[in-house]
C-alpha cells in the first residue's frame, strides 16, 4: 500500500549536519518536500527534536520514525526560504527539463567522430 502525501518528495543529494542537544550527526538527504527530509548515514530515535544546518542557515524537524542509517524528518514550519529551499526548486526545475536540454558532463571527443556508427 502506497501513501498518499500531501506534498511531492524530489530526489536529492544534499550533505547536512543533524544537530541535537547532545549530538551532532553528518548525513545526507536523499529525498526532500516542504514538509520534510529523508536522511541517510546517521539516526535519532523517532519523536528526537533535531536541527538540520546547511550553509549558516537552520531548519528545525522532529524525527518521524527511524532504522539502522537512516530516518525521516518532519519539519513544523514548510520550507519557504533558505539554502535548503533553493536545492529543493533547483531539483524540481532539473526533473521538469527536458533531457535533451540538460548539461551533459564533458567526456572528450566523441569516438568515431560526429555521426559515425561505432561497430
């Protein structure tokens, strides 16, 4: 069974520091809305308040459940602003572009040249 969400999580790669009282924990988030984050490579117990940092700014979130490295955090306030934000529209706007319109990364000459078969 699928749930429904209120709000479209968008794939990402974002490296964070999760901060909480006593700790604070590197991780990445992997999947991302307004509402909130999944984060891999570190884990709270669920319902720990944390704080997620990313360049100078702060967003705080409650741990909605949690496994081994990994867990998802709820955020009280939607994202409206902020670094966090920014990487969310810029995901969204890269899923929405056209594949031929997207940079591809510099590989060198292509072999055979333009238009040749390779066979």
């Amino acid at each position: 069974m699928q749930i429904k969400r209120a709000r479209e999580r968008i794939v990402v790669d974002i490296p964070i520091v999760v901060t909480t009282v006593l700790d604070s924990l590197e991780g990445t988030i992997v999947d991302l809305s307004e509402g909130g984050a999944q984060v891999v490579g570190c884990a709270l117990p669920a319902r720990s308040q944390c704080q997620i940092d990313l360049e100078g700014y702060t967003v705080f979130g409650t741990v909605q459940w949690s496994e081994e490295d990994r867990m998802g955090i709820r955020f009280p306030y939607l994202l409206s602003e902020g670094p966090l934000y920014e990487r969310l529209e810029m995901a969204r706007a890269a899923r929405r572009t056209p594949a031929a319109f997207q940079p591809r990364p510099a590989t060198g000459p292509i072999p055979g040249g333009f238009g040749r078969r390779i066979g």
